[in-house]
C-alpha cells in the first residue's frame, strides 16, 4: 500500500493532527507577547473604569458604573491585576493575561461539550476553526470583557443543551429546578459582563421552552426565564443610570445602517485565512464524500445536538463547518 493510500484512508486521523496543531500554535500565541503593546483604544476605558488608582470598593462601585458596560468585569480585573502588581506585573500584561487565560478556557468547555457528542475527528476541527477564527484571536490578548463573555456564552449553552435533552419526558421537579436555577444564575451573571448576554441566554430559554413537552415544564421554563429578564434588567437600569458616556456624544448609533455596517464587519473578522484554508477542505472533503454517496447509519444523539444548535444559534463553531462536522459525527 502507498503512501497516498495510506494517507486517504487514515484521513481522519491526518485532520486530527492537522487541526490539533492549529489548536495549540493559537493556545501559544494568546500568551506570547502580552505586555509588548502599551494599553491602546477600549483598553483604556478597562484601565479607568477598573479604578485601578481606587483602593475604596464604593468607590471602585462608582467608577466601574460610569461606563456604558456592566460593572462585573471591571470588578474582577481590578482585583486581579492588584494581585499581579504584587509581582511587579503591570496592568496591560495582566488584564490581557486573563483574557488569554479565557480565551483558552473557551476552548476547553467546546470540546467538553462537543466530546461525547462528535467524532474526535469533527471535534478536532470545530476548535481548530475556533481558534483561529478573527473573534478568537483578537479577544484572546484583549484587555476587555469579551473573551469572558465568550466563556460564559459555552457554559450557558452546555447547561442549556444538557438539559434540553431531558425534556423529551417529564422530568422531577426538583431536578428540573435545580438545573434550571444553575442556568439562571449563569444568565445573571453573563448580563453583567456583557448586556448583550441577557439576549443570548433569552434565546436559549426560547429554545427549552420550545423543546419542552408537557405544561409544567414550559411553566418552570417561562417563569426562570421571565426572572432572570427582569432582575438582570433592573441592574443594568440601575448601572445604566450612572454612566457618564451618552449614545449622542459617542460613534454608537441605532439606526438599520449601523447594524448592517457592523454584521459585515463581523462576517469579515469571523475567520482568518487559515479558517478559510481549514473551510475549504472541508467542503472538498465533503463533496467528495457526497460524490460517492456514502451515507453511514444516522446516529440520533449527532442528529438531536446540531439540529440544537443550529436551532439557537450556537456561536461556535461557526456555520460553514456545521455540514460537515454533522457527517463527521455520523458512525
């Protein structure tokens, strides 16, 4: 047998590598280099609103609520670069430490997730496609929320596609709330990271409510939900209501042209050209495989978890990759 046999018939195990590979050149690369660029655009505002000239934590309250952001993030950056500045670790390497440090958890919970539902192979890719994806590589050295509100995204949606497997039958009351409570307070805690995570973990309340089967479930579902709406809602009222930065005084607008402008922006930053190289094979190797017609035995539990997220919008991995990690995970 030939090498180019050898090596089309041990293609996955050749992938595998391939995007294993990627994976950690990108896991090494969040941390190199953290503290060469002194702090530039947003990541002043963390430097500010983090109060690291405060030591007074009312005080620390006060200025973290006077930006258009939740005060969460800033609350833990402040604490934690105070830490490092007992080593002499100034404040751009450690902020950016721990964006890195979250980046890198962010990959953790998706192949957690993903494990004991795709392929090693289709899981192998999906973080591959993750990790070098623009979103992922920007955010991971990034002195700002977004790496951890990409942690808090995963875990919301592996709480919440764990339990929408169970709502096919009736299920306990107390384990139905205990799971839905542990969900909420992760929603909670996702709305004062990032507003926009109070949407997201509304979307996936949407999807149990949907999934659900029998009126006392969707009842829970509803009123954990509506809960975890309003009193993230109020909070944000509250922190909103002493913001010193006004919507007229800044670029942020919201008019349909500004939202069209900035999903364009996203769709560009979405991959880099190695995703788009990864992408690419992707769909020769699919085509290929259609071409051939095979079509191995459907396995309910893949077929259940990608109709989820394609369902909610699960933010990775990022759709051109969905097809093919769905025939990857078939036995």
């Amino acid at each position: 047998m030939s090498i180019i046999q050898k090596i089309i018939l041990n293609r996955a195990r050749v992938i595998s590598f391939f995007a294993w590979f990627l994976v950690a050149t990108s896991v090494v690369l969040a941390f190199w280099g953290l503290g060469d660029q002194s702090l530039w655009l947003d990541e002043i505002f963390t430097f500010y609103f983090s109060g690291q000239d405060l030591g007074d934590p009312n005080a620390i309250l006060e200025r973290s609520m006077e930006d258009i952001h939740p005060p969460f993030y800033y609350h833990i950056i402040h604490y934690w670069s105070t830490l490092w500045s007992t080593l002499g670790i100034q404040f751009a390497t450690s902020a950016r430490l721990f964006s890195a440090i979250m980046a890198v958890l962010s990959l953790a919970i998706l192949s957690r997730v993903l494990s004991k539902r795709v392929s090693h192979s289709a899981r192998a890719v999906t973080l591959a496609l993750a990790a070098t994806s623009g979103i992922w590589v920007y955010f991971a050295q990034e002195a700002r929320s977004y790496a951890l509100a990409h942690v808090i995204v995963l875990i919301i949606a592996a709480l919440a596609i764990r339990q929408g497997g169970k709502l096919s039958t009736p299920q306990p009351v107390p384990a139905l709330v205990g799971n839905l409570f542990l969900l909420a307070v992760v929603s909670a805690v996702g709305s004062l990271v990032h507003m926009y995570l109070l949407l997201v973990a509304g979307g996936f309340f949407a999807g149990l409510l949907w999934l659900a089967r029998d009126v006392r479930s969707k009842i829970l579902i509803a009123a954990f939900g509506v809960t975890v709406a309003l009193a993230s809602f109020v909070v944000l009222v509250w922190t909103q209501s002493s913001s010193v930065l006004s919507s007229s005084e800044n670029w942020i607008k919201t008019d349909l042209s500004f939202l069209v402008i900035h999903f364009k922006s996203l769709l560009r930053s979405w991959m880099l050209p190695t995703s788009h190289g990864i992408v690419i094979l992707l769909i020769v190797v699919l085509q290929w495989r259609m071409l051939r017609n095979i079509r191995p035995k459907h396995s309910d539990a893949s077929i259940l978890f990608f109709r989820r997220l394609l369902h909610w919008g699960f933010p990775l991995p990022p759709p051109s990759c969905l097809r093919f990690l769905y025939y990857r995970s078939l036995p």
